[in-house]
C-alpha cells in the first residue's frame, strides 16, 4: 500500500531560499531531485547507517554520500581524529608528517602503485592524471567511453557522437569544441571500436581512461577477459592506461578493481574515501611515471589545500580500519546476503527488475535484461520506475540517491536490523512500483 508522503515543510523553505543564492538551490546539480519527486531533503546529521533531515525525518541511508563513507557517518575514530587535529590547525600550505602516513599506509598495502599525490577532489586526480600522462607520452588524444564519468574538466565532459569511432561532443555549454576534439568516446565492452581507434589515430593517443568499474551511470560490469584487453592494446601502442578508481578504489578492496580484474593500470586515481569522507583525491603511478611530475619533472600540478591535515588525519583513521584483516570480506558478505534476498523476493514475484551487485555496491535496473555492460542498454524510460520505487522507499524511511542512475552502498555500520528493516521497505517499494 502506498504510504503518504513525509513532510518535507522545512526542506522546502530551505530549498526556495537556497535558490536565492546558488544555480538551481544546489551546489551539485543531481541535488536537486530533478530525477525523482518532490524537493530535495537538506540533511541536519548522520550517524552510522542513518541520517535526519531538517524536518526529522530518519533514513537509513545507501548513498553514503556517493560511496566515500565506507564506513559509516560519524565514525568514532575519524572524529576523534578530525577533533584531534583541528586543534592543531586547519591548513598550513605547507607539508606535514600526516601526509607521510598516510601515503605509507595507502602504498604499503596497495601494490599497483609506488608513488601518489594528494590533491583535493577526485575530479583534480583525474584531470591531473590526464595532463601527466600525456606529458610523459608526447600525445594529445585521449579515449574515454560513453558511459564513464570522470569528473567535470573540460576534455572530459564530452559524449559520444555518431559511428563507431567518433570525437566527442561537448556535454556542456562552456566547453570548447577543440577540448572535445581531443577526446575519442567510445562504447563499452566494443574491442572493434578500440582497434578502429586505434588504428584511426596511431600515434596521437594518449591514454585510455576507464572507470574501475563504471558505477556512475549503473553497474557496467565488464568481463576480466576485456579488461585484460584493454591492457594490452594500450600496451601496444604506447598509451597509458588510466583506472579512475573514484569510486571503486579502496570500496571494492584495498586495492580497487585493479586487484579485483588482476590489472596493473599505468595511472590510478582516488576519491575521498581516502579522507575518510572530506574534499580528498590522489592519483598514484610507478616512480618512473611520478617522477615526471613537477617539481621533480616538467609536468606542473600544485595545490594549496593538497595534503590538508584534517583530511590527511581523517585518512588515516579510516584507512587504518580498512586494512584490517577480514574487514572487506565481512562487509561484502553482509552487502552480498543482502543482495541476494532482494533477488529472492524479485524473482518469486516475477518483477522485471534485475540487481546488479559487486562487492558492496549494488545497483536496481528496471529491464529483464540480464547483463548491461554498455550505457546504451540502459532504457531511460525505466527510470519512471525508480522514481516511484525512490519516493515509496523516502516515505518508508530509506535514502536512495535521488537518480535511477546511481548505484547504492552499504557500508560497514549498516546492522543487520538496518539491513532487515530496509529489505522489507524495499519489498512494499516494489510492490508499489509494479502495482501502479
């Protein structure tokens, strides 16, 4: 039965206000619940699994704020840590034995890499990780895949075109067409577009960037075997091989998809779950490749806040928990019974939904198609589905991200009641959603 509708009174005033002052009301446009009923909730606390907004309202959250808090909101260590250092200031500009540790703790325990950067966001890892590689290599084009999304810098917010091998359009007023003209966009799991690529433009690429596993526009999962590919055409012709592991690094395992596909990438990048959930990205390469990096080498990328020590000690708290023996094995085993009841319940109701799942992200695809590897198999008129499934599950107290896009998290403060009480949520949710 469909449940009435929370209140959202408080939500809604601050939303009106807030578009006083910022595009939209929101300072990051998937905010803005553009996708799904309703105003956006602006959110007063979290804690563990949960959050509360400013009407009151409690959730159990699977955003995780996009995936970084790993382990939960409010972690005991992280804030005691965060409160230990703002004592102590917060930022100087200038280096600090926290970022030492932290890098020790990430290199340590991560064999794909040798040396790393902090710098502030996943999307300045990414756009710094571009720059080096093409610096070390001479090359100016890059290949990315429609489908993956790496952040908002200008060579990368483009989309495919038409054909098999095309330029990539710009995805944004702003963006100039000859930034778009360096970026070839291409479909996933396609080897004959790689080759055609390739061959199409040898000696002009780059690198070819991919997500770990793209989880920003659903789970595209794709096979070892392509993976494996990917590798050894860029091997081949003298390109990098970029893993922007944003997502996927350090959620998936300590050591991101690249141990998960057994890969070694040439450059990979991180998100905030390194910060323990603050503004926080790395990227990370052999010594040859960072040495390139200035003020060692000729490639230029700075930052004032790079190494910031609230973030630097947030890191180590959170990191230091995730390299605990057996902690991913018991958060992927929880996320993976969770999973597989949800499939139960779908599969005895015979809905046509299907739940894609690695490690602990999961993702609900409104198709009876079994095996989605490519943005264009996504049907956006399922995405009406989610809408419904969305609001009955808000109403119900569960917090999914506000787009059928974007995939769910559970993270290592999620109980079993938290678990149990949402599968029953989600059961009503889908119940209403192929009821209507």
């Amino acid at each position: 039965m469909q449940t009435p509708d929370i209140s959202r009174a408080k939500s809604a005033e601050l939303f009106e206000k807030a578009k006083q002052y910022f595009p939209g009301g929101v300072n990051s446009p998937v905010r803005a619940f553009k996708s799904v009923f309703g105003t956006p909730l602006f959110i007063e606390r979290g804690d563990k699994a949960h959050l509360w907004d400013a009407d009151g309202n409690e959730f159990i959250d699977f955003c995780c704020s996009w995936g970084p808090l790993i382990l939960g909101h409010n972690n005991d260590q992280v804030r005691e840590a965060v409160a230990a250092q703002l004592g102590k200031g917060l930022s100087f500009g200038a280096p600090t034995a926290l970022e030492n540790q932290l890098a020790e703790l990430i290199i340590e325990n991560n064999k794909y890499i040798e040396k790393i950067r902090f710098v502030s966001s996943g999307t300045e890892a990414v756009m710094s990780a571009i720059r080096l590689a093409r610096g070390y290599t001479k090359r100016d084009k890059i290949i990315k895949f429609d489908g993956c999304y790496h952040g908002h810098s200008d060579s990368l917010l483009v989309k495919a075109g038409s054909g098999l091998v095309t330029f990539g359009e710009t995805s944004s007023a702003g963006v100039p067409k000859a930034f778009a003209d360096e970026t070839i966009v291409i479909e996933l799991n396609d080897k004959e577009a790689l080759r055609a690529a390739f061959a199409e433009f040898k000696d002009q690429i780059a690198a070819v960037i991919i997500e770990g596993i793209p989880a920003n526009n659903g789970l595209l999962m794709q096979s070892k075997e392509y993976m494996h590919f990917l590798r050894a055409i860029t091997k081949e012709h003298g390109s990098m091989l970029i893993m922007d592991e944003v997502i996927t690094g350090f959620r998936i395992g300590f050591e991101g998809a690249s141990a998960y596909y057994e890969i070694q990438p040439d450059i990979i990048t991180y998100g905030k779950i390194i910060g323990g959930g603050m503004p926080v990205g790395a990227y990370g390469a052999s010594k040859e490749l960072m040495a390139c990096i200035s003020p060692d080498g000729a490639v230029y990328q700075a930052g004032t806040l790079s190494g910031n020590p609230v973030a630097m000690a947030a890191g180590i708290a959170a990191l230091t928990i995730l390299a605990q023996d057996d902690f991913y094995t018991n958060l992927n085993a929880k996320t993976a019974a969770f999973v597989q009841d949800l499939r139960q319940y779908i599969a005895e109701k015979g809905y046509q939904v299907q739940l894609f799942h690695v490690a602990s992200i999961f993702w609900f695809a409104f198709t009876e198609q079994e095996d989605i590897k490519k943005a264009s198999e996504i049907d956006p008129a399922s995405m009406e589905s989610y809408k419904i499934m969305h609001r009955e599950l808000l109403n119900r107290g569960v917090y999914f991200g506000p787009s059928g896009y974007e995939v769910g998290f559970v993270s290592a403060a999620h109980t079993d009641a938290d678990l149990n009480t949402a599968k029953k949520h989600i059961f009503d949710a889908l119940d209403i959603v192929f009821q209507s």
